[in-house]
C-alpha cells in the first residue's frame, strides 16, 4: 500500500493546535467538535496526498486515492481510473504539487471538497500554475478522490498556504440545522434539479444575477486567470462579468449535468457536468467543464457554495 509510505509530519501537529483554538474560543458542542474533527481529516488526507505524489509520482498517488467511480476534467469528465491506467498518460503526464488552501466537509463527515494552488512541472522547464479542485468521499478504507478538475492561472502561484477552518465556519453558518434538513427530505434528484435550475436561470438572468440568486452569501468562484472570489458581490462580479466576455453570441447555453452526489447528511452535495452554446454557427460556441458544490441553506434551498469553471 503506497499510502504506508507517509509519515504523519508537522501539519498534524498544526492541525491539533489550531482545533484546540477553536474550541477555546467557544466551538466546544459536541457537534462542532465532531465538525473539526471531520475537517482535519480531510486536510490531513490531501497532506497525504499531495506527499505521496511527490514521494511515488502522480500516476501512482492517483491511482491510490481515486475512487472507482471518480472523473476528472479534460473536454468534460472523463473516468479518472481509465485515464490514469493508461499508458499514454502514464508517457505523457507532468508531475504536479499543489496544496489546500480551503477545505469544506459535510455534517456527516462523507463529502468533502479541497482546493488550493497547483504547480505543473513541464518538460520544456517552464512551469504551469493554476487551482486544483478536488471532490471527496469518505469510505471505510479513508477519504477518496471522487472528481478533480483544474483552472489554470498566468504567472507564479506559492504554494505557501494553509487552510483555516475559520475560512469554513461562514458557510456552515448559513447552513441549515439538521433537524431542518431532515424536516426537508433531499434527495438526489433535489440538487440535481437545483443544478439544473441554474444552468436556465443563467440564460435570463444573466451569469452574475444567477449566482446572486443562488449562491451562498459567502460563495466562492474558481475561473481560468484569476485568483478565488469570495463573497456573493465579488463572486457574481467576476462570475457575470467571465461570462459576459465569453459568450460572444445570444446563443443559450445549455447545461447538461453528468453527475451528481449528495452526502448522507444530506445538506451537501456537488454536480458536474458541462455547459456550452450552439455551435452548429459558423462562429465558435463556448464549451467548459463545471464543478459546484452545493450547500442546504437556512431558508430550505440549495445554495451554491463553490463554483469552479475550466472551458475547453
């Protein structure tokens, strides 16, 4: 088992001290203690990960950690375990670091999301950065990597970050308590409905008054060339404003949603698919993979809590 090559480090240590802050400062219930607790599993699972990759290399660490039913994103989701099984990507492939900068997980303790900046190693020397977004799902045998998609970013990105679980405690605050949730009765259908929703709401409402509506107060964008968004007015900001200038014709864009998972919580959950426009034009349509996660919010309605975009 390569995942036995790892040694837990510093980060553990950081970890405890910050979890002992914050029930300190008041996060002393027995739920937000348990929430914590969830969360630096998770954080302490992409440590191991982003190791291992530098230990082994990316085609082994990936293979030890996806799920048998994960995607990542090229021109759409793919099957992340054919993809990495390959031999052309196994001739092809850069190696990659990257580190968390922001972790999310369920009440549950079975869904989770990292993200954080990422450096390519090209062949040509000349390195690549960009934000890596990854979907988990926690299983008997530990945290697995269900869905991973990049964005990629112009110029240097330090990897010289660390997530906070004060970045966190926003969204769970606009979350809905559990017994709202279980009066709510989600099912999968729900959020793939509410994913759904938003890709229509996009085309008459335009991008940034869509998320206005649907996302989180405290939402967060992920789009090529630019650094995270956070908070409803910057994120819908740059999010209408990305939008604007890609979709150069009044086509409509049509979203199919590929995928979806909702936590057994069942006051989280992510989709993916892809969004694109008519391209039967002589002028070229706009096509992009998607990411969302998605949070129950206070008022009974599924919020987006993460948005991630990488066209193709």
């Amino acid at each position: 088992n390569l995942g036995a090559l790892l040694l837990r480090g510093a980060g553990g240590l950081a970890l405890t001290a910050l979890s002992a802050l914050l029930l300190a400062q008041g996060a002393g219930g027995p739920e937000e203690r348990a929430q914590i607790e969830q969360w630096k599993t998770l954080v302490e699972a992409d440590q191991r990960f982003a190791q291992l990759t530098a230990q082994a290399g990316r085609r082994a660490a990936f293979l030890e950690f996806l799920a048998p039913d994960s995607v990542v994103f090229r021109e759409g989701p793919v099957d992340a375990l054919t993809l990495y099984s390959s031999s052309s990507f196994a001739e092809a492939a850069s190696e990659i670091d990257w580190k968390a900068h922001y972790v999310d997980v369920s009440n549950a303790g079975d869904v989770g999301l990292s993200a954080g900046p990422l450096t390519i190693f090209n062949d040509s020397g000349s390195d690549s950065y960009g934000h890596l977004i990854s979907m988990w799902r926690s299983s008997s045998a530990g945290w697995e990597l269900m869905a991973d998609i990049v964005v990629g970013i112009p110029g240097f990105l330090s990897l010289d970050v660390e997530p906070s679980y004060a970045d966190t405690l926003p969204v769970i605050a606009e979350t809905a308590i559990p017994a709202s949730v279980s009066v709510a009765g989600n099912t999968l259908q729900s959020l793939v409905d509410a994913d759904e929703l938003f890709g229509r709401s996009i085309n008459f409402r335009g991008g940034q008054r869509a998320l206005l509506r649907y996302g989180l107060e405290n939402t967060r964008v992920y789009l090529p060339g630019m650094g995270p968004a956070v908070g409803a007015e910057a994120a819908s900001s740059v999010y209408g404003a990305f939008l604007d200038n890609q979709l150069a014709t009044t086509n409509p864009v049509n979203l199919s949603n590929l995928g979806a998972y909702l936590s057994s919580s069942q006051e989280m959950g992510y989709t993916y698919g892809t969004m694109e426009t008519d391209s039967s034009t002589a002028e070229a349509g706009f096509k992009t993979s998607y990411m969302r996660l998605w949070r129950f919010n206070q008022e009974g309605e599924w919020r987006i809590a993460v948005e991630v975009l990488s066209p193709f």
